[in-house]
C-alpha cells in the first residue's frame, strides 16, 4: 500500500478548499469558509481573523452551510456575499453576509440572519482575532459602548480572565504612523486572551462571559452585526522581493539543558503498548506518565498494567492521579474526611508501583471555572498536597491542571507550596484547521513566561499534552470523528499520523527548550495519540494496512529524545513561525533539531555552523520510516544549506 501526499501530511484524504485571497489597494485578506483570515495593510499583518460563527451548548462550532457565494474584484476593491445554514440536532440557523473590502484599507463584514428554529447556542455572533506579532504588550485603544475612550496595552503575560470588556472599538498600531480600528456593532463585545488554550491571538467576540449561556435565539426573530476597519496614516507599499532562505542561527552554550521528554499512558492503552514495549523503548523516552482515576474504575490492576510497562519499557513511572473529592450525591466537596478516603484508596492502589514524581488534582479541577464564577468547592492547594505528601512519602508532590494551561492560569497555586508544577495542552480547543494547528506554537513563549511569572522557579513539567483532547474542559467530551476528519476538540485527530503532528511536537519541544522547561510529556504510548502502531480506532489509511510499526511521530519524539539532557545551545531562526530550532552538545558532537511548520518547502541557510549529516523525515522517507523505527540513518552532508518540504523534521549533526 501506498499513501498518498494527504495521508502522509495529514493522515486524512478530506478535501480542503484551497483559499482565495482578496486585494483592494494596500490591504489583502484570504477567504475560508465565507470568513476572512490573515488581514493585511501594506504586507504587515492587522488582523488575524474576522469570523461570523455559531457554537452549541457544548462549545462545539457548527460548520456552516455556504450557499450562492459570489466574489466580484475590481479597482474599486472586492465584494463577497453568500448565504449561509448552521443546523444540527434539529435546530437551525440562517444568515447572509456581505464582505466589501475597498482601496482605500477598509473593510466591513455584516451579517443579516434569523433562526428557521430556536437555535441554542453558547455563542453566536463576529469574532475577530488580533495576532500576537507586534501586539503582545503594545497599546491599544479602547472605545467603550458608551462612547468613553481609555488608552491602555494588550497584556505581556497570559491574562486569566478578560482584558478588556464592553468593547465597541479598538485601535492599535500596525507600523509606524499606521493604526487600524476596528468597530464591532450589534452587541457588546469583550476580549479574552486566546494565548490561555494556545490560540496565538487576543480574541474579541459578541455576547459577554457574565450573560447567562447557553441561551436562544427564538424563532423568528432576526438579528445584526457588522465589524468594520478603517485606516489612520499613511501606507507605504509593501516591499517588493522574491522568497528568500530562512535564516537558523546557532548561538552560545546557554548553561541550560534540553528538557527532559517522556510519554502518556492511559489505562485503557496500557496493554496495547506493552505489546510494542520494546518500539516504545527505543525512542528513548525519559519517563512516562500514568493517568490513574478510581471514578473510571481505575485501581491495583491499572497500577500492575502501568508498572509492567514502565519495566518493559526501562523508564520510570511519574503517578497523575485524579482526587475524586465528590460527597454521597456526587457532588465536589472539600470534606477532610472523604479527602482522606480518597487518598486512602489511591495510595492503596499505586503501591504497586515506584514513582518518581506524584501529581493531584480535584476531579472538579477537570472541568473549566469561567472568570468571575466560583469554583467548585475543593481542598485548598495547601490541604491537597500536604495530605498527597503523606500518602506519598519521600516522593516529589506536585500538581497544577491535568487540563490546560488556562484553569491553572485561573486557579494559581501559591508559589514554594508545590515541589513541581505542571499543566496539559492541546492545539484544537477552537479551531481544527491545520494552520490554526500549527500556530499554537507561536503561544507558547507567553504560556511558559506567565508560568515562570507566577510560580518562580519551581520546577516546571508540561504534562500529557497532544494533538488529540484526551478530554474536554469546555463540554461533555471531546468530539468524535468517524469519518477521519479535521474538526476542532477531536478525541483522534488523524493529523497524530501525520507529518503536521511530528513537525508540531518538534516545534513544542524547541519551544520548551528556549523557555527552560524542565520536563515534557507529549504524544502517547498509544491509542489517539501513540508514536506506536497499535490497536486503532475509527479509520486510519494507509496504516490499517501498510503493516507500519510506528508513527512518523515516533521519529519526531526519537529525535527530540537523543537531545534531552544534554547541554543547550542558543538556536532559532528569524521566521519562528514557519520554522523552529533547537541546538544542544552531545558527546558526538551539537545536534540541530529543525521542524518546517508549513505546508511548503522551506530554504534554510545556517549561519554559525555547518552541516556534517542530516536525518530528515518528510515525504519522500514517510512510508519507509513508520514500516522500520532504524530506516532514518543519518546521511553526509556539507555546507550551510537546506530544504526541508513539506511539514518535515530535521535532526543535523553540525560544526560549530
């Protein structure tokens, strides 16, 4: 069997609509789905995104229904309408849109619509996305919907709850002398900072947090909104120029070290991985993290499951267990007796086994606390850990969020309380397009600053933290995907098979390299989000019948395991969007790890060394690297330069 380029890059054949872009005079914008993405004024970008969605009670968006699309351009500028049907579960909703963007910068996307149902919703309405680039800790105007005008800056660390509220404008700079504003009309409007689920932008959005949700929109009843821009100053044209190489540096010895990388294991998959252990083994993975929750009727048989593994395997074993909390009706308590019965019952169980660190959390912690609402009545952090320390003696306790960063942002533990912290993470909270995947990445300096911020410098441990949500803070439950599809908040996502998903946990890795992390757990043993082929669910092409042995992951993961521990080096390269680098020495020489986060092939110069022998993973090696774990030998090279395709992951030996 053969895959074929969509398989290899994505792991999915869905079709995806190549975008239009749009120009009219100095600014350009590309058409998705009837919204507007990558806004810019003279080549520098505005804003990330204009989008007109509608969410479920679940904070599932609904892909929308385009209809009698038409685009016209001309030197006046462009315009695009359509008609558009969010339905599902026997509700629906229908809306026209008119885009106009003109010559002289401006822009405005309305919206006309009226429920064929009542229409229950989390949210529904504009959302606009400033980027991070040049906005992180710059100004911002904010006009109020009374009319009052407070100047004020987007924040620098991650903020918790909503920077801004009761918007009906912002203005900030673009370049200099150039700012863009942006007016949003048809409700109040207030901005959260997206950079909390990884998202690299600052979204404004209709409907405020503090209003009840979800709630209806009745039958009948229309409704509109508009959002428009409007330029201050003058444009300069962009300049001109073809592609030109990424430039990768390599720096210093940093007196750091490259973050330790270990594994997830989930209970239920557990025993498919200890079928691959010896796979699992030689991608050298530093530890693996074992998920443990008596509510899922987990116990001494999970734990026995989890230490046959670790054995296997040759790792040690770090415990993430979950805290029940709950009182006789099921409901979050923080009686110190039933939190002494909790424990009881986990240490009981997880005896079994030897950890190397212990991690708890309250079950009610599992599930997201929206800003100015109070959480779930729990143990305090300090009654929490002393007790874990007394189940666990001898042992590391820590603790933080088994969800993501965003709850621990939002519920911070004290700092010297914990003797690590840690939180978990995944790309596909709001949207499940590979781009927005892969700009995730470009969060990441914020989220491991604000951390560092809060918690000083207790050691810090990213832990189970994939492509694929292992479980849903927002909802019910991760969604899932039967027909093999890119969707946001997927249970398995099918870009863990491919390309895109090792490009992204190299990315991850360097990333948490130039932030100090101490420790990383990305990917899985197996199941969603295994580097192994093991036992899968739903369809998997090529892999259901190539008689593959790992994932292209598991080469991603390798690479990133051969550098953990070792002495770090200053890397990066002046496009860190498109493409990241992290540099270490080893015994054998300094080792550059390389992942091209785009769909394109990527020229590399190097400046401060030169290549001796590359190992890549890209298309061409894709099929023959997930049949035999040994197939990426590492090859003589020479020189300063590199093409990495497509989504393709370099591992070079190099002279410094």
């Amino acid at each position: 069997m053969e895959a074929s380029r969509a398989i290899k890059l994505f792991g999915t054949d869905e079709p995806v609509e190549p975008p239009r872009t749009l120009r009219a005079g100095a600014l350009e914008a590309r058409l998705e789905a009837g919204n507007l993405r990558y806004i810019t004024i003279g080549g520098v970008e505005a804003i990330r995104a204009i989008a007109f969605l509608a969410r479920d009670r679940n904070w599932g968006t609904y892909g929308a229904r385009i209809e009698d699309l038409a685009v016209s351009e001309d030197d006046t500028g462009f315009r695009v309408t359509y008609r558009a049907t969010c339905e599902g579960g026997g509700e629906c909703l229908v809306y026209d849109a008119v885009i106009e963007g003109r010559a002289d910068g401006s822009l405005t996307f309305s919206a006309q619509g009226m429920p064929e149902t009542d229409f229950v919703t989390n949210r529904t309405g504009f959302v606009v996305l400033h980027p991070l680039a040049g906005v992180v800790d710059h100004p911002v105007t904010v006009e109020h919907t009374d009319g009052t005008v407070v100047a004020a800056r987007f924040p620098a660390q991650v903020d918790p709850a909503c920077p801004f509220q009761d918007i009906r404008a912002l203005s900030h700079e673009i370049m200099p002398g150039v700012s863009v504003t942006c007016r949003m009309e048809g409700d109040a409007f207030e901005m959260e900072d997206h950079r909390n689920w990884l998202d690299a932008s600052f979204k404004t959005y209709v409907r405020p947090l503090a209003k009840p949700w979800p709630y209806t929109l009745a039958k009948g009843e229309p409704f509109t909104q508009s959002v428009t821009l409007t330029l201050s100053g003058t444009v300069e044209p962009a300049a001109a120029g073809g592609a030109r190489p990424v430039t990768v540096t390599v720096g210093a010895p940093t007196g750091g070290h490259m973050p330790r990388i270990g594994l997830a294991v989930a209970a239920e998959h557990a025993e498919a991985a200890l079928a691959k252990a010896d796979l699992i083994a030689k991608a050298r993975p530093g530890f693996l993290v074992c998920h443990f929750d008596a509510r899922a009727g987990h116990n001494a048989r999970t734990i026995a499951a989890y230490k046959a593994l670790g054995e296997a395997v040759g790792v040690p074993l770090m415990l993430e267990a979950v805290v029940p909390c709950v009182d006789a009706d099921g409901k979050p308590t923080d009686d110190i007796d039933i939190l002494h019965r909790d424990f009881g019952v986990i240490a009981v169980a997880a005896s079994g086994a030897t950890w190397e660190r212990v991690a708890v959390s309250p079950a009610s912690d599992l599930k997201s606390t929206l800003p100015g609402s109070a959480f779930p009545p729990a143990p305090s952090w300090s009654l929490l850990i002393d007790t874990a320390r007394r189940a666990f003696p001898g042992v590391p306790v820590g603790g933080g969020m088994f969800s993501y960063f965003t709850e621990l942002n939002r519920k911070r533990p004290l700092h010297g309380l914990l003797d690590f912290v840690c939180h978990c993470g995944a790309p596909i909270v709001h949207a499940g397009d590979d781009e927005s995947v892969t700009e995730t990445l470009e969060a990441l300096p914020s989220v491991f600053a604000s951390v560092r911020a809060f918690m000083g410098d207790t050691p810090y441990l990213v832990f189970p933290t994939a492509i694929s949500m292992r479980m849903n803070p927002y909802g019910a439950a991760p969604a899932e995907n039967p027909g093999n599809v890119r969707q946001a908040m997927n249970r398995v996502d099918p870009r863990e098979r491919g390309l895109l998903g090792a490009a992204w946990y190299a990315g991850y890795y360097a990333h948490a390299a130039a932030a100090g992390v101490d420790a990383v757990t990305l990917a899985a043993v197996a199941g969603p989000s295994g580097i192994v082929d093991a036992a899968g669910e739903g369809p998997r092409p090529f892999f259901d019948t190539a008689g593959a042995a790992v994932m292209p992951s598991w080469h991603a993961f390798a690479m990133a395991a051969r550098l953990s521990g070792l002495p770090l080096r200053e890397a990066g390269s002046d496009w860190p969007r498109g493409v990241m680098a992290a540099a270490a020495d080893g015994p054998n020489g300094t080792r550059l790890l390389l992942a091209n986060l785009t769909g394109a092939p990527v020229d590399i110069a190097l400046a401060g060394a030169t290549i001796e022998a590359a190992r890549i993973l890209d298309e061409a090696s894709f099929e023959r690297a997930c049949r035999d774990p040994d197939a990426l030998a590492p090859e003589p090279r020479s020189g300063t330069a590199l093409t990495l395709d497509a989504y393709a992951v370099a591992e070079l030996a190099i002279a410094v």
